[in-house]
C-alpha cells in the first residue's frame, strides 16, 4: 500500500508550497472530489523510486482561529487519522506561534510519526532561530525552503524511513498466474458498493474466508468464484457485522486511492439514477493514470426507465469518452441482475493486463502497421520503427526502439495502440506506447 503523508500546520505556513513541490517531482495526480472533500487535496508524489500519497490540510482556514479546537478542525484531524506519517510545517520567519503549540499538543496524542518541518529557512540554516522550534517537543527540527526546493528530499527520507518494505518490489514481468486477482470496488459514495460486496460476499458459489485485520486497520477479503482466487480490496473500511460486512466510513478518498494503486482490477461502480458526474469522472481519471485495468458497472439499472437509460447513455459518452476501452455493464447488485457477466468482464481485462506480448510478434506487428501505413516524415526525416519489446504488464507496456521516434505523431501512437490491442484481445486494460530513440 502507498504511504500516506499528512501537511498540517496553521495558515500561511507554506503547506500548499511543500505540497506542490513533492507532488511535483512527477507529473502529480492530483485527486480532485471536489464536493466530496472540500478541505483536503490529495496528490500522487514520488520519492526514491516509491510512490506515496500526500495529503494537504492547506485549504483549511478556520473561521475564528483561536484555540485547538478551532484550530484542528475536523479535516485536519481527519488527515492524521488516515496518515502514516504527519508533516507538521512551522515558519521559520515567524518563529513559534501559539498556535504551533496547541498543534503539536494535539499531534504529541494522535500516536503518528511527526515530523517537525520549519519552512521558509532558505538562507537561514545556520541560524538560532531554528533552535527555537525545539521547545515544540517535536524533536529535531529539519529546515527547509518549499519555495527554493531546499531540505525536501531530506525530509521525505525522513519521513519514510522504515516505510517501504522490499517485498514490495514487484517484478513489472513477473507471471501473476498463483497469485489472488486483487479486485477494488470504487465509487462515489451512494452508488451501492457495500451493496454489491454483500451480494457477492453472500453468493453460495463464492467462499469468503475470514481473515484478521492487516495493515492499518485496512482488511482485504479473499475468495474463490468460477475455480479463480480474488482478494477484494477495501476501499471503506469494511467491517463483518454478522453475515454482512458493514462499512464504517461513507468514503475514503486515502482508501479509495490507495485501493486502487494497490488492486490488479478495478471495479468502477456508478449510479444509473445520478447519471455520469464530475467525481465519476474524476475517479475514472485517477484509474486510468494508475494503470490499471478497468471494469465499468453502471449500477441500479433497475430503478431508471427508458428515457434516463438514454440520458445515462449520453453521459457516458460525455464524461467517459477516455475510458473506451474499458467494458461497461448494467446491473442491479439489489436485484442481483447482471452480475455473471462482470465477472468475466473483470477475469479477462486481468487476463489482458497480464498478457504476453511476445517481442517477434510485436516486432512483426510493428512492421506489418508500418507496411499499411508509414509514420508522417517531419522534414526531410522520417522517424524509423525498428522493434518492439514488452516493457510491463498491468498496465501492458510495449516499447517500440526505433530513431528519430520523437516525432511519431499523437495519431500514429494511437493508430498503433489499435494494431496492438486488436491483435492480442486486450479488453478491460490501458495500454502504454513508449519509443526508445538510438542515435
Ligand atoms: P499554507 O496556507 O500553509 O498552505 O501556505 P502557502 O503555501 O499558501 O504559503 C503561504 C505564503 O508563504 C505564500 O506567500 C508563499 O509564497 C510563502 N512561502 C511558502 N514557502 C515559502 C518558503 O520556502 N520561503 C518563503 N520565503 N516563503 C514561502
Ligand atoms: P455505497 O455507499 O457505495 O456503499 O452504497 P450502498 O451499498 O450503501 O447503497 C446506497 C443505496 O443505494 C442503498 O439504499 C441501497 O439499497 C441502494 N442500492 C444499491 N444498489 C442498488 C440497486 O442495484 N438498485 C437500487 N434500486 N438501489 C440500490
């Protein structure tokens, strides 16, 4: 599971400063639900080749800013609680407010890693300003300039030692064949995901087994269906309450996010009676960017009638236009209508994030795409397609050696992606295209 690093300070400390600039080390993803999290921004970082999830409190600005219960409001405690590790950012120009204090009061209790970041230091590391911070009780204070780019790699190293276990390298080309189809049920909240699980989880011909918590409170269910072993990923925290699991958070977003870097599928649930929405949207997005394969199921098929169905329709032509490669399915999980087919929707977009690209046969797609149509010249060059390699899987990744590859066009990727899915059936999954110049 990616890390999670939770920002928090008072305003103007610079915490939207430290955010942009971890998140900024890759193209950032930031996960915007607007309407579901007001106050918290979320965004995928890097950091020594490891990805974690980093958390902004910045947007949180009490009305009346006195005392700690104005302080940490319900956001930021919020994102301590759902934290691995806590970033807790003081100004170096402004020394150690009152404010700083019931804050590190309030996070000396929370039990979390705390780092004590004092920002704005550029310029001023040598200084007995910083010294003051220690009376924080927040142990070594670690300097750094958000704006200058200066103590953030020391801090992140700080922040995520003993975080990242080695087991976690995954072989890109390893066959996952033995393992569990790690699966996420994703939606917004409402849209029947509890619902769905429990309908699953109650099925005869699917055996859940028990298992005790793991990580961070966070369970994953295991079971078998159709003679295949799945383990769902939780993405609200699910408890077993009886025979049903029950969930004790409406949504997550830390979870949601962390369920789907984490899974081999995703399941994208949405309500048929809400129509495709901008956080539908947005989670579709944040899959797509991940990498990993899709499944849409367009639930409560069963309460809209025939004028919405064609309205949900366009919807989805609309607002899911970039996710046509993922199959969609109408089901109701309370009426338990259309349910078979998801499953062998979510088996094969596995089966084609995990395919085998052999390279003699990507190589010789290659050519025979360029014998049907050669990439545009630009200038007098025309770039030169040599062979193609299998980079990756889940996302599949073919990498195509070649020169002056840096002027393929959009469209000719996008004419090649096509050859290659066709030829190897790959529904359910993205597709990446990388070009390998040689000089
Ligand atoms: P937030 O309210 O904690 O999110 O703070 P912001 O990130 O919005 O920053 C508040 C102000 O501090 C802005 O004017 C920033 O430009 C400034 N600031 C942020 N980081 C630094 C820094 O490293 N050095 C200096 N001198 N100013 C900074
Ligand atoms: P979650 O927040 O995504 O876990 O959603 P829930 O599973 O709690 O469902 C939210 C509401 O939608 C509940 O009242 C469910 O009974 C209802 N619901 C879920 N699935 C269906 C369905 O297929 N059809 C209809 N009509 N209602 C559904």
């Amino acid at each position: 599971m990616k890390p999670v690093i939770a920002l928090v300070g008072r305003p103007n400390v610079g915490k939207s400063t430290l955010f942009n600039r971890i998140t900024k080390s890759r193209d950032a993803i930031v996960a915007d639900f607007a309407g579901l999290t007001r106050d918290r921004h979320y965004g995928d970082a890097r950091h020594n080749g490891r990805e974690l999830i980093v958390v902004d409190t910045g947007g949180f600005e009490p009305e009346k800013p006195t005392g700690i219960v104005a302080m940490m409001a319900a956001q930021t405690k919020a994102a301590v609680a759902e934290a691995d590790a806590v970033i807790f950012v003081v100004d170096a120009r402004n020394g150690v407010a009152g404010q700083d204090h019931d804050i590190a009061r309030y996070l000396r209790g929370a039990n979390k890693r705390v780092l004590l970041c004092v920002n704005k230091a550029e310029g001023l590391s040598e200084s007995p300003l910083l010294a003051e911070f220690h009376e924080l009780g927040m142990g070594e204070p670690h300097p750094v300039s958000a704006a200058h780019g200066q103590g953030i790699r020391s801090l992140l190293d700080a922040a995520l030692a003993d975080f990242f276990d080695p087991e976690d390298d995954d072989d890109p080309l390893a066959d996952g064949t033995d393992k569990p189809i790690r699966l996420a049920v994703a939606g917004r909240p409402n849209v029947g995901k509890s619902t769905l699980i429990n309908t699953w989880l109650g099925e005869d011909r699917l055996v859940a087994y028990d298992q005790p918590g793991t990580t961070r409170d966070a369970i994953s269910v295991p079971f078998e269906r159709d003679g295949k072993r799945f383990e769902l990923i939780d993405t609200a925290g699910l408890r077993r309450k009886g025979k049903v699991f029950e969930a004790i958070e409406k949504f997550s977003v830390v979870k949601t996010l962390q369920a789907i870097a984490d899974a081999n599928v995703v399941l994208l649930l949405i309500d048929a009676t809400q129509g495709v929405s901008e956080q539908d949207a947005h989670i579709a997005g944040y899959i797509l960017e991940s990498g990993r394969a899709v499944v849409v199921a367009v639930n409560k098929w069963d309460a809209v009638d025939s004028y919405q169905r064609q309205m949900f329709e366009r919807s989805v032509e609309q607002r899911l236009a970039f996710l046509k490669f993922a199959p969609l399915l109408h089901i109701s999980a309370l009426k338990r209508q259309g349910l078979g087919p998801v499953w062998k929707a979510i088996a094969d977009a596995h089966a084609s994030a995990t395919r085998k690209m052999p390279t003699p046969v990507l190589t010789r797609l290659l050519q025979e795409a360029v014998q049907h149509q050669a990439p545009q010249r630009s200038g007098a060059f025309r770039p030169k397609l040599r062979y193609a390699h299998q980079g990756g899987m889940n996302p599949p990744i073919v990498v195509i050696h070649g020169n002056g590859l840096e002027h393929v066009t959009d469209a000719y990727k996008r004419f090649l992606e096509g050859r290659v899915r066709d030829h190897f059936k790959l529904s359910g999954t993205p597709l990446r295209i990388e070009f390998k110049s040689s000089r």
